[in-house]
C-alpha cells in the first residue's frame, strides 16, 4: 500500500512524524484538524479501493494519541500531568520515527533533484552559430599539361593578330615575374588568360609563361580551377608554415629551368639588326 502522508496548512509528512513532533511541542497542537486528517485518510483508502487494517488500525491508534496531546493542551498548564514513563528516550515508536526522519531527508533530497530536473529541462544550452563566412568548395589543382594546353591556346589567338616588329621584344622573364605579383597584390585571384590579354607577340607570351612557372615553382602562386573543365585561375599561394630548419621556400623548391629557357628563347629570337 502506498504511503499514507498528511496534507494540510500547519505540516506535510507521514502521520508518525507528525506524532513525533506534536510530542515534541514543534507543531502548535491547536492546529492540528482531527477531522480534516480522518477525512483525507478516508479518501486515499477509497482511491485505492482496499482496506488496509494494519495501517486503519494504527491510524486509530494514532488519532486517539493525537486526541489526548490535544486534550493535555487544552488544560491550564498548572492542570497538565506527564504520564509516568513517556520520555523521548524510552519512546516506543522512537525507531520507526527515526526512520521515518531519516527517510525524509533522503526524499527532499530526491525532490529538489526533480525539481532542478524540470527546470533544466527549460534550459538548453547555446550552440554555437554558423560562421558567416561559407567554406569555399575544394578546388581542383591543375598539372603542366594543363597550362600548357592554355597557353597554347593563347598563342594561337596572339599569332592570329601578330604584327611583325622591327625591333627585337625587350620582355624578360624577371621583369614579368615582377608585373605579376604587382598584379596578384592588387587581386585576390586572376584569370590565366587575363595574365596574357595585354601580350602583343608570341614572344611575350612565352616570356610570361616562364614567369608564371617560376613563380609556381617558388610555391608564391597557385594554379587550380574552381570546378573541373573550367578556366584556370592563378592566386597567392597561401602563407606556408615556418620550418625548423629555417630553410626559406626558394631553397626548398626545385630548381628553375627558366634561365636556360630565356636563354634558348633570346637565341631564337631573330635580331633585325642583322638584316
């Protein structure tokens, strides 16, 4: 059978406990209703549909005892008569009291648990927000046969509107390496064939060209394309990580072939002077 508790304005506990502290004068006996305890016991019995007469038993037990404290009460005081042998120590339901205290101090503790439980469940916690800035998607890193493709065909565009000069091109590949990052400080990131829309000759696409593979592989630009079959871009190469051996990144790269490309490129050159 579920335990019997009393509900009212003056305490809230099991009825044994209640005794208990009515003994020990903590509850003012003059608020203590009988009739409202026998009628709230009568309704948890007939809510649960079956008697208990262990538990009808001590009830009356305990009504009678209740009745009697108040009965004391209600004596002037010089009238008041302790019965012989009703000490707290010698208390013959002290244990079951004990108990009793004991059990309640484990369920207030179990309900402040609850009641932290329910008001949590109000609380959610912050989740962090997503960035503002989106990631861009990878892009897709391109190899030499792909530049080489592109400058080819640049150079089939330039030669169509080529004008013979009398005068040799004075482009060098140094010189084109500095345009260019000039131009890549301006811009984040430029179009490759954008890097040859201002080249007048074949010579000077090739020149650039070479200054484009040297900056590529000194690891100061990159060449990708941001979806497969698209047109390459070139852009900074991002800042690489310091090394421990100190070594910079013109010395780990792989050496140039560009001066014996420019070489071979001035000596194929035509000279008009010649003529």
């Amino acid at each position: 059978m579920a335990e019997y508790k009393v509900q009212f304005e003056v305490f809230e506990g099991p009825l044994d406990l209640l005794l208990y502290l009515v003994k020990k004068e903590e509850v003012d006996i003059h608020k203590v209703d009988l009739t409202r305890i026998a009628t709230q016991f009568i309704e948890h019995v007939e809510l649960m549909r079956e008697l208990d007469l262990d538990i009808a038993g001590e009830f009356l037990v305990m009504a009678a005892t209740l009745m009697y404290i108040k009965s004391r009460e209600l004596l002037p005081k010089d009238q008041q008569v302790t019965p012989e042998g009703e000490e707290d120590e010698e208390d013959p339901r002290w244990e079951l009291i004990r108990k009793l205290v004991e059990y309640k101090k484990f369920k207030d503790v179990a309900t402040r648990l609850q009641e932290r439980e329910f008001a949590m469940e109000d609380i959610y916690p912050r989740v962090p927000g997503k960035p503002d800035l989106a990631v861009p998607p990878p892009r897709t890193q391109v190899s030499l046969f792909d530049l080489l493709n592109a400058v080819n065909v640049i150079l089939k565009r330039v030669a169509a509107h080529e004008v013979r000069d009398i005068f040799e091109d004075k482009w060098t590949v140094s010189e084109k390496i500095e345009l260019l990052r000039q131009l890549l400080a301006r811009l984040t990131v430029v179009k490759f064939s954008e890097i040859f829309a201002d080249a007048t000759s074949r010579t000077e696409v090739v020149v650039t060209f070479l200054a484009v593979l040297e900056l590529i592989r000194l690891r100061h630009i990159v060449a990708s394309q941001p979806e497969p079959f698209t047109e390459i871009e070139i852009a900074r190469a991002p800042e690489p990580p310091p090394e421990s051996g100190g070594a910079s990144t013109a010395e780990s790269a792989p050496p140039s072939a560009v001066p014996a490309a420019e070489a071979d490129l001035q000596s194929a050159t035509p000279n008009p002077q010649s003529n």
